[in-house]
C-alpha cells in the first residue's frame, strides 16, 4: 500500500500562478468554467449534476469517448495503410466497461477486449457482435471458454497450455472452429510502474518466447483450432515508442520462425498508451505512436523479408481516461505543520473505495475546486477519503485555493480508466453513479448503490 509521507511538495508540483485554471489535456475538452466559476463538462454545470445524483459523482463525458476512439482508429488505419497493411483497434473494456461505453466504441469502429466472464457478457448485452470480441485472461475457466466458442467471440487469446488443451476439448465436442491467438511475454519491461508491468518473465501471464514455439505446434494439431498470431503487452502508461520498438522485434524474430509451419495472419501488440494525469505529463500524441509503432513492424519484416501481418491494438486509458471526471464535497479540512511549509489535508465524501489507484500504485491525480473560483491563495493540500486508512489518499499532492472548505465540489480529473472497475465497497461505502454528459444533458449509465442494496446482502438480514 501506498504510504504517504510528510515531505513538502514533490519537484514535479510548481505553485499555479492559477489555483483555478483547467490543464489542458488532462481536462475534457469540454471543460470549462460559466461566468459564475462554476465547472460544466459538456455544458452540464456541477450543480446541477450534484444536485441530480449526489456525490461522489464520476462524470463521463461521451462525446471526449468518441473523440478519443475515433482518433486512435483514424491513426492506426493511417498508419498501416502507408505501409501496406491494416490495423484493428479493441477497446481495453477492463479501464471501463459498461454498456454504454460498449455501444460508443462500437459505433466508432472500433472492437471491444475482454477478460472476463462478466465482462463478456456486458460486452453481448451492449449489443457486441462477438466476432468482434477478443478475449482474455490467464485463469478462463472451461465454463467460461465454453460461453466464448458458443456465442463466436472473435479470437481467443490463449495463455497457458492447460487453456490449449481445454479449447481442444470444447471444439473437439461441439465441432466449433475457434480463432486463437498465442500471448507471449517479449521480456521488454516498458518505463510504467512495476504492478502495471506485464511483459518481464516472472509474471502470470503469457509463454516466455522460448516456450513459444511448442505451445504454436500443438495449437496447429487440433483440428478446430485456428492459430491467427501473436501477442504481447508490454505495460501501461507508457510513453514514448522505444518499448513498442524493441518489443516488436523480438516477436517478429519468433513469427519469422513461426512461418515455417504456416500462415500467421495478424500480430497484436497491446495497449499501454500514456495519458497525463497532471500539468507534467507529457504523453506521446497518437499520430506519433501510431506512425512510430507500425514503422517498426514494417521496418523488421523488411529487414526479414517477411510479409507484413495485420496489426491489432488494444488502449484503454487512452480513450476513457480523460474523459471521466470525478466530484467530490469537502467535509472538513485540517492544516498540518511540516518542516518549511504546511499542508491542508482537504476530506471528501470518498476515497479508496471509488478510486484505489493513489492506494494501490501512488497513482496522481489533478484537483481543481469546482462549484466556484476560489479566491484564496494557492495552498498546498492532500485531498483524502472518508475511509479508515492513513493511504485513503485521493490526490497525494495538490494545490487549491487557500478558502476551499466545507461543502465545497471538488472535482478531480483523469478518473475515466481504472477507477469505477476497481471501486470496492470497503467500510461499507455504497459505489457512486456513473453518468454521461453530451451536449447540455446528462443521463445515468451505471446507478449507483445504497446502503439498502449493500443490506440486501447480508444474509443475517430478514428481507
């Protein structure tokens, strides 16, 4: 666990010359602030959703959703059209996944990825044709691989011979035909934080690319199974293409040695693109990534002489990220004195519970007040939860204006991906809605719980 400490603010935070301002690109683009202060996403002002729906409150805004995916498949295909291919992009659905997300991404082109049961499901009840549905995982159970060959899900990405051999059974019974993939582990360990690192050797998913080639062989022998490629998922968070880079040669020196035992048609690099969290954060931009990305796949088969596979992707935080917003009302406040500076520990009405990434990975955040502009000036705070642990930090470090109090809306930004999917009901704190926001209206997509829905489970309890 996290574990906070009594150091000023670390190098990175400077003093804003405005505790008020909206940091372009962490914000949604639609964000901004009415002739009152007040913050309105998609032109749909805090208050007003405070008053509709309470808090904590986390706020998508659909059509930054759209924008994000349209853009991701616009670059890609650009991309691999220049050099001779196609590329397929999956929504990350594990970053966010409901049905209404499932929807957006899909009329935006895109395929969905899933790693779950559940969330498979979620995925066909949004109305997911499955032959556009990977799926995931390194424990599917032979209930769960028996759902995906009987609803066609797409391509399944197998993680484990004892996975190969359970997909052999179920296509040798029902006489299905399934699309495989083989998950492999690169040995790039991309710059990301060690938890979310999932290419080095010593992790649970994927062969290590020595094993690679016999798992490929007995794949080819089942009648049923159809071996469609390689994949590998370096990490997250990730900037820059150096890791992309060196990670796709060293698979295509495995596809290379793979061709000798028939067609491999596609090769699925991952996801992992960066997104900024603060005002430092400096993400590559999607073009970038895009061009850079397939540049290197098609410069090594070249190099090879080998034909160039289909690409496929699979960002997450890149699309829903930004998008989310989360608000918060301040309970109290407590002023603590360190060695050169004081720090203003600000409490909100939740905490860990709907956010346990600073928990969890130290994860930043940004802050801004939200229901008006502040007028003190900029103070050093650490916004916490309401939760009976000292790491229920919700953004570690933070400056707001120095007269934000009780019963103020705090809004924090960036909380799109990995918040709502990890929210727990710790301290038995009911998990908040989820509403979108597009063009002046808002709408629940997820309802949130009450203590009569978390009661309702308590078998201890006449119903």
């Amino acid at each position: 666990m996290h574990s906070p400490d009594s150091s000023p603010a670390p190098g990175w935070l400077v003093v804003p010359d405005d505790a008020n301002d909206l940091v372009e690109g962490v914000w949604p683009l639609s964000a901004e602030r009415d002739d009152d202060g007040e913050l309105r996403i998609a032109g749909v002002g805090v208050g007003e959703l405070v008053r509709d729906h309470g808090t904590p409150l986390q706020v998508i805004d659909e059509t930054e959703v759209r924008r994000r995916a349209a853009a991701l498949r616009s670059a890609f295909d650009r991309a691999a059209a220049e050099h001779g291919t196609t590329a397929r992009i999956y929504y990350a659905g594990k970053a966010l996944l409901n049905t209404s997300i499932v929807r957006w991404v899909l009329e935006e082109g895109l395929n969905v990825d899933v790693c779950t049961g559940g969330e498979l499901e979620v995925a066909l009840a949004g109305g997911a044709d499955a032959g556009r549905l990977g799926f995931h995982g390194n424990n599917k159970s032979v209930a769960e691989l028996e759902r995906a060959v009987d609803a066609g899900v797409g391509t399944i990405i197998i993680d484990s011979v004892i996975e190969i051999e359970r997909l052999a059974a179920i296509v040798s019974r029902t006489g299905a035909s399934q699309r495989v993939m083989l998950r492999v582990n690169s040995g790039v360990h991309a710059e990301t934080h060690d938890f979310l690192a999932t290419a080095h050797e010593d992790q649970k998913f994927g062969f290590p690319l020595g094993q690679a080639p016999a798992a490929v062989a007995r794949i080819r022998e089942v009648d049923g199974l159809v071996f469609a490629g390689l994949h590998c998922h370096i990490g997250s968070q990730i900037f820059g293409v150096a890791g992309f880079r060196e990670s796709a040669s060293r698979l295509l020196d495995l596809h290379q040695e793979l061709l000798a035992g028939g067609d491999i048609p596609q090769l699925n690099l991952g996801g992992g693109f960066g997104i900024a969290y603060t005002r430092v954060d400096d993400p590559t931009p999607i073009a970038d990534l895009a061009e850079g990305i397939v540049a290197a796949v098609a410069e090594g088969c070249a190099a090879r002489g080998i034909p160039v596979p289909a690409l496929s992707f699979e960002p997450g935080r890149a699309i829903v990220g930004n998008a989310g917003v989360t608000l918060y009302e301040i309970g109290t406040t407590k002023d603590v004195a360190l060695e050169t500076t004081t720090r203003r520990y600000v409490s909100v009405d939740g905490g860990m519970s709907d956010n346990a990434r600073p928990a969890l990975y130290g994860a930043q955040y940004s802050a801004r007040l939200a229901s008006r502009i502040g007028t003190g000036a900029p103070m050093l705070v650490r916004v916490v939860g309401k939760h009976c642990e000292s790491g229920d930090i919700v953004v570690d470090h933070e400056y707001l204006p120095g007269d934000a109090g009780p019963g103020d809306l705090i809004a924090v930004a960036a909380t799109g991906a990995y918040c709502a999917p990890l929210s727990s009901n710790y301290n038995h704190v009911p998990r908040p809605p989820i509403v979108a926001v597009a063009d002046g209206r808002s709408r629940v997509i997820v309802r949130g719980e009450s203590i009569a829905d978390l009661l309702a489970r308590d078998a201890g309890i006449p119903q």
